[in-house]
C-alpha cells in the first residue's frame, strides 16, 4: 500500500464522520481494475466542460490542472455513476501546436466527477497552455505558470488578491479585468467563493436552490457561479491558490461551531456533530472544484488548507486558514464593545499546529518579502468613540491575544518585511502593523474589498472620517468592488487598488482608487 492511501486509511479510523470521505478516497487511489469497470468515453450530448478550467498551486516543478466534468451542471452535473477517463494535454504554446506532456486521469463519481492532475518534471518559471479531452469533448484552452527555480532572483513578481464573489449581489466584472492583466506569477483567492444562502429578492441576480447544507447542495452552488464567464475566463488564464472563508460553509463559522451556536436568542443552536456533517458536505464540495494538491483532500470534517510557496528568493507566500482552528467569536461575534471573553490569552485564530508551522516561516533570511496570504483583518479597526472601542469580533480584532503573540513573534525574529493581505470586509483597507499599545512598525497589510459582495458600494462611508482619524494606523479606506494588483520587486512592495464602478449591471471600466508602495526593512505605507 503506497504511502498516501495509508495516511488516509489511518485517519480513516478515527470516527464514522471522517471515516467516511476517507474511505472514498482511498479507492479512488487504488489502480482502476481494483475497483469496478470503467465506462467507456461517453458520447456527450451536451458540453462536459461548462464549468471550465484553472490551474493552481505553482512550484517550481509542476502545478496542478483542474477541470470537472458536468453536462448537466445545476443538476448534480449529469454524468453516469462510473468513473469516465479524461485526456490532458500540456503545450508551450497558446496554440497547442507541440505538447510536451500528456496523460490521462480518471474522473470519479465519488468526486463529483472533478479531475484534479498534479503534475511534476516542468521547468520554473515558465507558461504552459492546457486543455482535457472526455470522449470527443475538448475543454477551453487554459494557461499556467510554474513557480520560479529555489535560487532563481526575479527581478519582479506580480499577483492578485481577491475574493468575497456573492452572485446575487452582482455582476463579476472584476474578474474579466484579472483575466486581462496579463502575466501574473499567481491570483489568491482568500475566500467566500460561493456564498450559501438562499435566493433573496431585489438582487442583480439570484441564487439557484435554498440555503445549501447537503453535498449535492453545494456542488449545484459551486457550478451556478463557476459557469460565470468572467470568472471562468480569471480561473483559465492565471494559476491560483485558494483559501476558503467562512462562507464556503456557513457565516461566521469557528472551529467546530456554526453561526448558530447558541448565543443568539432568535436562533436555536446547532449541535457541534451536526455541524461536522455539514462542514463534511462543504469541504468535499470545495476540494472538487479546486486546483488543489491532494494534501488538501478533506478527511471528513477535518481539512489542511495552510499551506506555503516559495517564488525563488523574492517571495515567500503562507496561505492560511483562520477558520477551522480558531476559538469561537467572543462578545456575540458581531461588532460589539469588548466583553470579558474577548481578552482571553488562549483565544487563537489557527490551531496550535498551524501556529507553530508559521512562527517557523516567519523569519528573516526565507525571502526578501514575506506574505502572509490569509482571510480577514489583522488590522486594529477601531469603530466606537474615544476611551469606548467597538470592534468586529470576527476579525483579528475579536481575538486580541493571538494578533499579539503573531506580532510579538514578528518583533523578536527581527523580520522587517511582512507583509499581510486579506479580504472579507467588503471594502479595502490599507495601514500598518503594531503590537497592542502602539511602538514600532512591525508589517504592513493590504485588504482587498471584495468582486461583488456588497453591490455597487460608494467612495466612502458616512463614518469614514471617524474611523480615520480613531485608527491613524490606517492610511487608505474605499468601498468600490474590485482588486488589489501587486507588483514586487527587491527594492519595493507596490499595492494597487483597482476598482469598478458598478456590479448591478455588467461591463464596468476598471479604475484605479489608490496605490501604495513598502520599502524594504521599512513597513507602513508610502503613498504613490
């Protein structure tokens, strides 16, 4: 037995919940003709390929090639109960003229039917173009790029930041611009892919089902918003890596405790094991229709999405999650005044494992820029009136004890160029990094706003000048959709906010609401 399906096997044994996946799992990598016949290519009445291809997670080797096979997307995708072959082909070149490197995969039923092809061998730094085949069905064409070589020295590096993608709430014009950007090393995605709610009248567009809590529920959701054509054509031309928020399960989710855990009295409780079934469901869903590694295979309820990637010596990237581990949210989780909870010292955003894997990355000497690339907030935001604080207790500021012990790490490594990107909000944010009580600059973080949650949005806020002026940390605030386009380079760390005008209708010009530049061993913000 190799060595990855032993894994799974063993923490298969743990309890039914996460038996279950593991199990599948584990047959899915045995060799085919230890299983069951496999179907014969169908012959596909509809396109197979509606949801599109992407490509992710880049080393300097290889990158992951995804695709799933759906006919019948919104209906559970409409393929037979077998295990389909799937063709892939890797090319130089746009055209596919040459390829260099081809295969095949198996799309299982038990994975919705997704092909998820690690490849290994490539050379760094460089684009490949991609495509599948399932019978005489071709997929678009898709291209990629791998990391550049460990000691390699680039003079520069560009990425994305975006997330936070509510299909009521807009269109995704944002993504059409991101596919247009041209050649970006990689997109991180922080989260909130999908969003789970139910359909809700008065929106620019509408949700396909109620409020999803099943497997199927999910994977109908997944495919309603990657059949998006800007976000299809985003996911085609660049790589990503992928986090997830809370959305992707249920709102404000913490550790193994839904929204609804009890400290709200207009809404009853949901048990902790029924809420593993449910986040069972939505892990499964989402490693479907992600470019992910086979780390990342969910084991039931449980899933290792933290992660790190190196970009030669410039770039240094640690994806977190900052949802399966933390405590639950204090003070209610709303924004609310700091109650006696919300200075507990053992109130964590990462699980311990996670914490400590960071403390080891953040350290000088790993790369010339170090990026923290994770989901909400590490940003102090302020919202209540001189001497009485209000904060969103779901953010880094519900949980003060953690953001210390990461900033005071940072301080005592002597790490100088930190830099924190993030979503969630709804809006973009920019400021600067400090232990509790002020002192030194110890990083800076850029939060993007979001590519359609929220609607249209505005400039600004009525309370902007408050929240301001009460935070002088924070340099930059705007309430546009859109992106954050970052370029990199040895001697500087440039932040670009690209914003569109409207998502309640499509076709929206890209605009350009504030740039910002980081020295190196001299966090904060310069504005360009």
């Amino acid at each position: 037995m190799d060595s990855i399906a032993r894994h799974i096997l063993d923490l298969s044994r743990r309890g039914l919940l996460r038996g279950g996946l593991g199990m599948a799992a584990l047959a899915a990598l045995q060799p085919a003709g230890a299983r069951h016949a496999l179907a014969q290519p169908p012959r596909f009445e509809r396109d197979p390929f509606t949801l599109g291809v992407a490509s992710g997670d880049p080393w300097p080797e290889g990158v992951v090639l995804w695709t799933r096979l759906a006919p019948e997307p919104l209906a559970g995708g409409g393929m037979p109960r077998q295990a389909v072959p799937v063709r892939w082909q890797l090319s130089e070149e746009p055209e596919m003229r040459r390829v260099v490197r081809e295969g095949e995969a198996l799309a299982y039923p038990e994975f919705g039917h997704a092909v998820h092809v690690e490849l290994e061998g490539l050379r760094p730094g460089r684009f490949y173009w991609y495509r599948f085949q399932a019978g005489e069905a071709l997929s678009p064409i898709g291209r990629t790029r791998t990391a550049p070589a460990p000691g390699a020295a680039p003079a520069g590096l560009r990425f994305v930041n975006a997330g936070c993608q509510h299909y009521e709430h807009g269109h995704f014009t944002a993504w059409r611009h991101i596919a247009g950007e041209g050649e970006l090393d990689f997109v991180f995605h922080y989260g909130d892919f999908i969003y789970e709610y139910g359909p809700r009248g008065g929106q620019p567009r509408r949700h396909n089902s109620p409020e999803v809590y099943t497997l199927d529920d999910y994977r109908n959701r997944y495919a309603l918003y990657r059949m998006d054509p800007e976000l299809m054509a985003a996911q085609a031309a660049h790589p990503f890596l992928h986090s997830f928020d809370d959305h992707e399960v249920d709102n404000d989710w913490a550790g193994p405790f839904s929204e609804e855990d009890g400290s709200r009295p207009d809404r009853p409780a949901v048990p902790p094991e029924l809420f593993a079934l449910r986040k069972q469901a939505a892990f499964q869903a989402w490693y479907e229709h992600m470019p992910l590694r086979r780390a990342q295979l969910p084991r039931g309820p449980e899933i290792q999405a933290w992660r790190g990637f190196r970009f030669g010596g410039l770039l240094e990237v640690s994806v977190l999650d900052t949802r399966s581990g933390r405590t639950d949210q204090p003070c209610g989780g709303a924004t609310a005044a700091p109650c006696e909870g919300w200075a507990d010292p053992a109130a964590r955003m990462m699980d311990p494992a996670q914490e400590a894997w960071l403390m080891e990355r953040l350290r000088p000497g790993r790369a010339r820029w170090q990026v923290l690339a994770h989901q909400v907030p590490i940003l102090k935001r302020d919202f209540g009136a001189p001497g009485a604080p209000r904060y969103s207790m779901d953010k880094w500021d519900g949980y003060p004890a953690a953001r210390e012990r990461l900033l005071r790490h940072v301080e005592e490594s002597g790490l100088r160029d930190l830099i924190a990107v993030s979503g969630d909000v709804h809006a973009a944010w920019a400021g600067t990094l400090h232990r509790e009580g002020g002192g030194a600059a110890l990083g800076t973080e850029f939060t993007a706003t979001s590519i359609s949650s929220g609607g249209d949005g505005s400039e600004t806020m009525a309370n902007t000048p408050k929240v301001m002026a009460q935070n002088p940390h924070l340099g930059f605030f705007n309430n546009r959709r859109g992106y954050t386009l970052h370029e990199v380079a040895a001697d500087r760390f440039l932040a670009t906010y690209r914003a569109v005008a409207e998502v309640s209708h499509p076709g929206a010009a890209r605009e350009d609401r504030g740039a910002f530049v980081v020295e190196p061993g001299r966090p904060g913000l310069k504005a360009v």
